[in-house]
C-alpha cells in the first residue's frame, strides 16, 4: 500500500463571458435578483467547444505545467454530466488528445459530487500501489442541457473544466472522507440524457436540466453540512488546523449558512461562483486551480483542506486532504 497526493492543478474555460445583465436581455430577470440570492454575477458559455475540448485543455496544461510525459500517465477519470457522448467517453477523448497511450479511461457520473467522488477512486488506484501518475478532471458545458426559458434554473449554471494531477509519494495526504448518496430522492434533481428507442415506450423527457431548488437547498443546508461536521469531528483534526474549505460553488448564500451550521468562519470558505457560476463537476477544481494561482494555496504539503460536493443523485461527499 502506498500514499497520493495532488501534484499540480489546472483549469480551463470558454472564453465568452455572459453577465446577468446579458441574461436580462434574453430573459425576464436582472442582475440584482440573480446575484442577490446566489453571489454569481457571470458565467462562461461555450460556442462551439465540447466538454472534452474543455477537459483536453485541462490535460494538456497539466502535462506542461508538470513537465510529465503523457505516456507516464496510468489512468485518466473525467467527472461528468455532460460527456460529448456516452461513448467513447469524455475520458477517451481527453487520452487521444494528449496521446496518454499507456493510460486506462473513464468516466464517473455523479453531478456536483462528481470530482470528489473522482479524487477518492484515483487515490484508491494509487494507494493500491499498481499506478503511479493519473489525472482527475471535472469538465461541463452544462449550458447546452439548460431551458433557456426556465429563468430559475438558467442563470444558475455555466461551463467549465479543472483538474489535478495525482502521484504515488511516501506520506499519507489523503487524511480522511466521508461518500455518500441517497437515490431515493434522485427526483430532486434530473436531467441531460434524453433516451428513445422505437422498440420502447420509455422515452425520458428530461432533455433538461430541472431542479427543485427549494428541496435540493433544504438538503444542502441539513445532510450536507451534517456530513462535513462529522467528518471534521471524526478525522479529529480540529477546526483550526483546517486551512480552507472548498465547498462546490452552487450559490453563495448556501455558503454563508452552512458555516453557520458547521461554526467554521466564512473566511475559510473559498468562493469564485461569482466568476463562473456553477459548474457542476468542475466547479471544485476551477476553484482550487484558481486558489493556487492566487497564491492562497501553495501545493507544498503545508496546508490541510476539505473539498466537498454535494447535489444530483442525490449525492454528497468530503475529503480532507493535506495540500
Ligand atoms: C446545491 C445547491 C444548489 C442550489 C439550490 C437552489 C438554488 C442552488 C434556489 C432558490 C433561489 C436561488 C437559487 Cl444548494 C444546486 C446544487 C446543484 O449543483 C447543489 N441554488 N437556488 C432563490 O433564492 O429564490
């Protein structure tokens, strides 16, 4: 058994910047409302790039900003709810547009918990001490999955892609996690894939993307921030050696409460939603790629974070890992 631990990170997105007051032009909303009751004031839209373009971006940078050879990398995990298609995968697309040959690829769907779910399966792979080097990457273009008529879902959402680099090391980095999901209440939550087939009568109308905002709040506010509380208090870490809190940027106000509820200072928690809105899979990562290059986070091993996602599925899981 051996240890992982993040290398380098990278982010990525669509150069089109779309301001809520862009969208009060489209739409029946303005600029006050929408960041009064979320924090965002703009997201990125893509024209014409896919979500693996997106995520190739992400790779490439990762290769170059390391230095490491795209044939060393043993494993490529992209976390998606928006993959170019079912198959190949997003993942396979990324491994040919980095020419990783020796790298096995895939995909994990899980919505907003995606890249955490993801980051906790790739230390796994590297903790077994059978892979060395991988890359985790959590990439949307959730803008092609909105109802542009829908104004309470459409200006939530952008597009976006971020990523690490994982390696086998001798220390321990990866400190404690807590998985979770409920499918129960998948109904909250819904949407992307359309299926149809002439030899069926199941036809999904969920082309897309829906939310009970309300519900998926509520869940937020009391499992989610549950979850990380125990989590803290079990890893018996003690709050203030946490430095930063990396929670997935759905809306700031859900921020402000659940450090409320978990009593960790607002502070602690990074935000960027105002920049990108939310991103879905990549919206932990874009952040602390983003971080590092603010200098607020150093990847020298000094400091001790948690990320955490939370959403579709439902799902929600935390990881505390020394950064
Ligand atoms: C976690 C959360 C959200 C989410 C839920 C509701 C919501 C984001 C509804 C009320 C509205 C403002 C916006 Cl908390 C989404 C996900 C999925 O990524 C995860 N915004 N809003 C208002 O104030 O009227």
């Amino acid at each position: 058994m051996g240890f992982a631990k993040i290398s380098q990170v990278a982010h990525y997105a669509p150069s089109q910047v779309i301001t809520n007051d862009d969208l009060s032009t489209i739409m029946d909303t303005n600029d006050e409302w929408i960041s009064s009751r979320t924090g965002i004031k703009q997201r990125r839209i893509s024209q014409s790039e896919m979500t693996s373009d997106l995520a190739g971006q992400v790779a490439q940078q990762l290769l170059d900003k390391s230095g490491i050879g795209a044939d060393e990398i043993d494993f490529i995990i992209v976390a998606t709810i928006t993959p170019d298609s079912m198959m190949p995968s997003t993942a396979a697309r990324v491994q040919a547009k980095i020419g990783a040959k020796n790298a096995f690829v895939f995909d994990l769907s899980a919505a907003c918990s995606g890249f955490v779910f993801a980051l906790s399966t790739a230390e796994k792979f590297i903790a077994s001490g059978q892979y060395r080097k991988g890359m985790v990457i959590g990439a949307e273009t959730l803008s092609k999955t909105l109802d542009w008529s829908d104004r309470r879902t459409a200006v939530l959402f952008g597009d976006g892609a971020g990523g690490v680099l994982i390696e086998a090391t001798s220390e321990q980095h990866f400190l404690a996690e807590s998985m979770n999901a409920d499918g129960s209440r998948g109904g909250l939550s819904s949407g992307v894939v359309g299926l149809q087939s002439p030899f069926s009568d199941q036809m999904s109308d969920d082309k897309f993307l829906k939310m009970d905002g309300r519900a998926i709040f509520d869940f937020t506010i009391r499992d989610v921030s549950k979850s990380i509380a125990q989590l803290i208090e079990d890893s018996k870490i003690g709050v203030e050696h946490l430095d930063y809190l990396l929670l997935h940027q759905a809306n700031s106000r859900i921020l402000d409460k659940m450090a409320k509820k978990i009593d960790i200072p607002r502070e602690k928690f990074l935000a960027n939603m105002m920049a990108y809105g939310n991103t879905s899979a990549a919206s932990i990562p874009i952040l602390l790629s983003e971080s590092v290059d603010k200098g607020i986070i150093h990847l020298d091993g000094s400091q001790t974070v948690l990320l955490a996602g939370f959403g579709g599925g439902l799902t929600w899981g935390s990881l505390i890992v020394k950064i």
